[in-house]
C-alpha cells in the first residue's frame, strides 16, 4: 500500500482516561511528506476528539520497526512541532533489525532528555509490550489487537460521505433558491401569466422532487453501511420529502386560488351594469328584456361560482362575497327598476287604449249629436226616440269618462239629454221646417271634425282630458302615499312582533308554571337574551310610530320625524353589539322545552331567532323606504329633510356595522374608548418598510401581502388580523386580534403609490416606518384618505399658533412624494 498522509489514521480505539488512539504506520517516509501537508493530517484526525470534548488526550502509535533511528528521530521532531492536541502518550515500534535497534537504543539513550521535554515517548521492543499500555479490544489486528478497523474502507466510506454532503449542500441551496424565487415573484394580473407560473413552478418542483428523492437513496446507502438504525433515518428522510411537499402543495394552492380569483374578477367585470332605459314601446321592452335576463343569468353564474370559491375556503372569501352580495344587489336592483317600469308601461298602455276607446265614442257621439234630425224633435214620439237613442249610446261610455260628465262630449250629450227628456214630456208647439239634411251623410271617423259640425271646441277639451290624465303630478302624489302607507303599516306589525316577543317570551320566563321548562343557566340570561329590546318596543310604541301616522297626509314631512328623533335611533347600537352574546345564547338552548313552549303559544311559524333579527331588519328597512319617497319627492319644498333624514339613517348602519366589528378586537392592552371613534373600519392588503432596523427576513411561502383589518379612530389607527373560526358548532361572528397601533398624531400619508391606483402609504416618525396599503377599490382609498385627511387637518388647527412644524413637516414630505408619484 502506499505511505501518503491519508494513510494515518484514528481506529477508534482509546487507551488510558479515554484517550484517543492515532496510528503513524510504518514506512510512512517522513521525510517526504510536506510541513503543510502533515499539519492537515494531524488537525484533521484530531478535530472531531477535540470538538466533541475539549482538552482530550491522545496516545501515537509510531511504527518504525523497519525504520531507521535518524526516520524515528525525524518523525518524533515533527510531531513534537506539528501536533495540533494534548498528546499524552507516543508509543514507538523500534526497528527489528539487530543493528538499528543497537543504534535506536544509543541514539534514543543520548536524545531521551530532549524528547521527554517536549513529549513522553516509550520505546517498544514488539508489538506485545504494546498490552502493557492499550487493551487488545482498541488495537487493530496489525498491532495484534481485535478492533475490526480497516483504513481503506473507511477512506472510502468518508469519501462518499463528504460526496453526499455535497449534493445535500446543492440541493438545499436549489430548494433555497426555489423559496426565495416564490417568495420575491411579482404576480400579474393577467390570467396566462399566472398559468405560467403555475406550470413553471410545478416543473421546477417535479425537478427538485428528483434531486431529493435521489439524495435520499445515496444516504440511505450510506446509511446502511453505517452503525446506525435505518429506521430513524428512513424517518428523516421521509419528514423531509413530506415538509417540502406540504409547502409546494400550500403555495401551489394560493397561486391556484389567485388565479380563481383574477379568473372570477375579471368575469365581475365583464358583466355589463346597464340602467333601465327610456322604453317607448313593445318591440324595444321585448329586446331590453332579453338582454337584461342575459346579463342577469350571466351575474347568477358568476354569484354561484363565488359561492363555490368561498366554499372552498378561499384566501380571499371576503372579497369574493362582498363581489357576490354586490351582483345580487345590482341584480335585485335591475329586477325591481325593470318591474317598476313594466308596471309603468302597462298602466300606460292600458290609459292609451281607454283613450283611444274613449276618443272613439267621443267621435261616435259628437258624430250623433250632429245628424240628430232636429225636425222630427216636434213630436213626441221623435224626441222619445231620440232620447233613447242617446240614452243606450251613453250606457256604452266607457269606465274612464264615468267621472267626467261636465266636459268633453259628454255634457254635449247630457245636454240634448235633458232637452229631449224637456221634449219628449210635453207638447211641443210645430216651428218652421228648414232645410233637410241628407238621411246618411259620410261619416267621418277622426278626433277633427270639420268646421260645418261646429265641433272644433272638441280639440280643446280632447286634450284638456288627455293632460289631465297623462299628468305625472298625480301619480307621483299617490305613489308617495303609498310608500307613506306601507312605512306606517310595517311599523305597526314591527310593534306588534316586538311586544309579542316580549310578552310571550321575555316575561314568561318569569311565569312559574314554565319554570321547570327553562334550563337553570338561562335563568338570570334574560337581559342577555333580549338585550335592549324593551327601551326600542317603549320608543317605536309610544313616540315613533304616532309620529309617522301623523306623516300620512303629508309624507314628505317623515323627513323631520327622523331627524328629530335620530338620537333615539342609538338604542340600535347598544342592540347589535349585544348581538353576538344573544345569538351564542339562543344556539345554545334553541332546543329545549321551554323556548318551543312558548313558539307553540304565540302560533309563530318561526323560532325566536327570526324575530329578535327583526330589529336588524328593520334599521334596513327604514333607509329604504325613504329612498323610495325621495324618488317621488323630487319637488317637494321638505326634500332636504328627507335627505337628511336618508343620511341619518345610512351613518347609524355604518356607526352600528363599525361598533359590531370593534367589540370583536382581542389583544389589546388598554381602553379602546381612550381612541376616540371609529370612523372607518375594513379590510386591505399591506405591506410594511422600516427606515432602520435589521432586514426583515422574508418567510419561505409568503408571496402574498399581509391581510390587515384597519380600525380609524379618531386619535389612533389600528392593525388587526381577522380571525373566523371554522367547524360545525363555531361561533361564525368574526374576530380580529391587535396586532398594531399608530398615534395619528404622529402619521403621515403618501396618496399615490406608482403601479397602483389602489395604493396609497401611511408612514409613521418621519418615515421610520412605512406602511403601503392597496385597498380594494379606489371608491374606498379616496374614501379612507378623505377621512385621514380630515383628522390631520384638526390636527393642525388644533396645534395652530403652538408648535406647526411637525404639521408642516408631515405636509412637505406628503407633496413630495405624490408628486414624485404624478
């Protein structure tokens, strides 16, 4: 074999303390071997010892017995040079040969004192005075030992090791490599774009997938050759193989559900939002039916599809069910606008055909009126005639000139009527015959008669009743009742439920007969139960609901009975934020006895859930109701009253649905209310920059922004996490857990951000930290930097004459940089 540097080694065995074993074959020509090269060889076969227990010692094994004395001296000066450990012991194999053990013993005799000062070093005769030292069972089969150690073996063993941990290194740097490239990819917002990355990625992880698995079977070979369970290390191996396939499969599933969701968004956009037309007749009605029911089925698709990706669980199933109540909106909105109309063309249809009808036996009798021979009136017998004559034509009159008499044709006829009853009761004195007129003249059937009839007043009074009945002022009068009518009725059933409620539910659980019926824990619940509901039934029974009858004759003064009456409204905030306490109250005892007791009492279809929303129901009811009289009201001298009004209504379901969200904030240390109002509150994507600081390390699968829930009080922003809880007996109201709070007076916005119109930046101390927020249209950014806005302009009027610099600071880096973004 050969004598290079690879040829020393540690066996593994041990001697006195512990100690480790390192052999120096013989022949290993000393001399030939590099300074360099022999430092490496002894720091390498000592690092491991020394690293696992420091200040080990180690015991060398030099065999020289067919050496010479000079080679032994040689090597013991190296070692003594070069020996990187606490070297304990050098155990030297002397030569064999007569003569160089002669000189070894004289040379080492006179060199034994030097070499005791740097090393103690033991001359051997054989290989057995080495028994005196180490045990058999630590030394190789060379030196006589029974320690199964074969170098060449292990060299090759240690080199497919360090072979191996190559190609682990390689492959964690390309799994490395495969995150950051996940993590750092801009997506687009075109659908083939996602599509390609979606195959790329797949590609580069069927890729990867190869290169683990052939690690894998590389180690398990090593492992077998090793004295190590193979067991644990299929288990490794395995864990690994499943870690990676858990984060492509999770990044693999968002890039899926983004391209869903630019897929479904762009079909959200492709629906066309049209506006009810000025239909004029049938034919156009029949064509912007059939385009409406076809933008409509193509809305109801697209509602069903998102109600499949939420489903799923979608990453963005708020926004795909907002998309979703949005198209059903615009579809109901459609569907009522085109009915609306429909029922409007058909009245007037209808008018139109009573008009014609109505023209035609106006020709009819002006025509008669015309050729009555006024000749044969001198008898009796004539005027009877022509009295009945007169009579059954007017019998046939039709429905729309029943209250008409005094105008038109009518009091023409009404008129001849009553001569010829005058004529027809009496004898009538003979007069002077005229000029016959012919037996059957032309009849000319057209509203205009000709001037020789003597009926061009018949225009005139044709189109006076024609205005009056195509006037819009009349319509618009009882189309206003009537919304004014169905707001008083609903209001009275509203009260009516409400005190069912509270006598057949809320007061029998005070009844002791049904005591038995109701379960311990629900006893002294009641108030968690119902909430306020007493103090809303006491407001709608005593004060709102005889203000509205007061309203009927009148509907545009309704206006005024809200705005007075607005501060009252608030009770409806203390109800909702009750809210979800009663609904995890009832989902917990909605089936015992006693609940169904009293449902069977009332005879209500409906369980007391249904009717302890109808508060809810009706907040929503009130705004649309007063759309409606506003829509009729449009020249009304009170229309800013029902405006206001309308506002009122629609800024309390806002303060309510923001007051219902803050109540669901965990984690906060202190007094929410110490933060002012809310005035804003939802949901965007955000991303966030700091000025100093360590870099922030970007997680593996995150190739998508932070989901933050913002909350805008008056004197703080906070950032939450929504959270909603999922499974069959979850409470499905929503949580958000604090994760973040900015002092508005310490803030500062950025309202264009390049790229996107969506965005817009909240930075905090001078930029320290900078938070970019896309929102998810841009109707909610200007609606939100509008809000900001107003909170920075009190601000500075507040600190006006004070201290303006931070103020004017906060302006100049604002101006900045949008205009660095225009």
């Amino acid at each position: 074999r050969g004598h290079g540097p690879c040829e020393y080694a540690g066996s593994g065995g041990c001697g006195e303390d512990s100690s480790v074993i390192i052999t120096l074959p013989e022949c290993s020509a000393f001399s030939n071997i590099p300074e360099e090269a022999l430092a490496k060889v002894l720091s390498y076969l000592t690092l491991i010892p020394r690293t696992r227990q420091p200040g080990v010692k180690f015991i060398i094994i030099l065999d020289r017995r067919l050496d010479t004395w000079a080679s032994i001296k040689t090597a013991l000066a190296r070692i003594a040079a070069s020996f990187p450990g606490n070297l304990y012991l050098v155990l030297v194999l002397r030569p064999t040969s007569f003569f160089q053990r002669t000189v070894t013993d004289l040379g080492f005799r006179f060199s034994q004192e030097d070499f005791m000062l740097k090393m103690p070093v033991v001359m051997l005769s054989s290989v057995t005075d080495l028994l005196q030292y180490i045990d058999e069972n630590q030394l190789t089969s060379e030196f006589g030992g029974t320690l199964d150690y074969c170098h060449s073996d292990w060299i090759v063993l240690r080199t497919a090791i360090e072979s191996f941990a190559v190609m682990v290194k390689d492959v964690a740097q390309m799994l490395q490599a495969f995150g950051t490239e996940l993590a750092e990819t801009q997506l687009s917002e075109e659908c083939s774009a996602i599509e390609f990355l979606l195959l790329s990625h797949t590609e580069k992880y069927r890729r990867l997938k190869d290169a683990i698995r052939s690690v894998m079977r590389e180690g398990r070979q090593l492992l077998s050759n090793l004295e190590t369970s193979r067991k644990e290390g299929d288990a490794d191996t395995v864990y690994m193989e499943m870690a990676f396939d858990g984060f492509f499969d999770k990044h693999h599933l968002k890039l899926q559900q983004y391209l869903q969701l630019l897929r479904y968004e762009h079909g959200f956009q492709e629906v066309n939002y049209f506006s009810v037309p000025n239909i004029k007749n049938a034919q156009e009605r029949k064509i912007t039916l059939c385009v409406f029911q076809e933008e409509m089925s193509r809305a109801q698709v697209l509602i069903l599809h998102g109600h499949q990706l939420a489903a799923g669980h979608h990453y963005a199933m708020a926004l795909i069910i907002q998309r979703c109540n949005e198209l059903r909106h615009q579809c109901d909105a459609l569907t009522s606008a085109l009915n609306a109309k429909h029922n409007s063309l058909t009245q007037a249809q209808t008018l139109m055909h009573c008009l014609e009808e109505a023209q035609r036996w106006c020709d009819d009798g002006a025509y008669l009126l015309a050729n009555q021979q006024v000749d044969k009136f001198q008898s009796k017998e004539g005027a009877q005639a022509a009295l009945r004559g007169i009579e059954k034509f007017q019998e046939a009159a039709p429905l729309l000139l029943g209250a008409g008499e005094d105008v038109s044709v009518q009091a023409l006829i009404q008129s001849r009527r009553n001569c010829l009853r005058k004529l027809a009761n009496k004898h009538v004195r003979p007069i002077q015959p005229v000029a016959p007129r012919p037996e059957n003249p032309p009849r000319e059937k057209s509203p205009l008669f000709s001037p020789k009839h003597g009926m061009w007043h018949l225009l005139s009074d044709t189109v006076c009743l024609n205005d009056t009945l195509m006037s819009d002022d009349p319509g618009n009068v009882c189309d206003s009742r009537h919304v004014m009518k169905e707001l008083i009725e609903t209001e009275r059933i509203y009260v009516e439920e409400l005190l069912a409620v509270l006598l057949g539910y809320r007061a029998e659980m005070d009844n002791p007969s049904l005591a038995p019926l109701l379960p311990t824990s629900l006893r002294n619940k009641r108030d968690v139960l119902f909430g306020n509901l007493p103090d809303i039934y006491n407001f709608h029974s005593s004060v709102f609901l005889q203000n509205l009858e007061s309203c009927l004759e009148s509907p545009e003064a309704v206006g005024a009975c809200f705005l007075e009456r607005k501060d009252h409204f608030h009770l409806y905030e203390c109800y909702c934020q009750n809210k979800p306490r009663s609904d995890s109250l009832w989902r917990q005892f909605s089936d015992c006895l006693f609940f169904q007791e009293c449902q069977k009492k009332l005879e209500h279809k409906l369980a007391l859930d249904s009717y302890l929303l109808k508060p809810v129901q009706r907040l929503t009811k009130y705004q649309l109701l007063l759309k409606e009289l506003l829509k009729y009201s449009s020249g009304c001298e009170r229309v800013s009253e029902l405006q206001g009004a309308l506002e009122a209504m629609l800024d309390l379901l806002k303060s309510v649905n923001d007051s219902m969200h803050q109540i669901a904030i965990t984690g906060y240390e202190g007094d929410l209310s110490n933060l002012g109002r809310v005035l804003m509150q939802g949901s965007f994507s955000m991303w966030i920059s700091h000025k100093k600081g360590p870099t922030r390390v970007k997680e593996l699968a995150r190739f998508k922004p932070m989901q933050r829930h913002l909350f805008l009080h008056e004197h703080a922003l906070l950032f939450c996490k929504r959270r909603e809880e999922h499974g069959e007996n979850a409470d499905k109201t929503p949580s958000y857990s604090f994760k973040h709070c900015l002092k508005m007076s310490a803030v500062g916005i950025t309202e264009n951000v390049k790229g996107d119109v969506k965005k817009f930046e909240i930075w905090y101390s001078g930029r320290e930290e900078v938070y970019v927020i896309q929102s998810p249209t841009v109707e909610v950014k200007i609606v939100w930097l509008n809000e900001i806005r107003k909170i920075l302009t009190n601000q500075q009027k507040q600190l006006k004459g004070l201290n303006t610099f931070p103020m004017i600071k906060c302006h100049y880096y604002s101006c900045i940089s949008t205009l660095s973004n225009v």
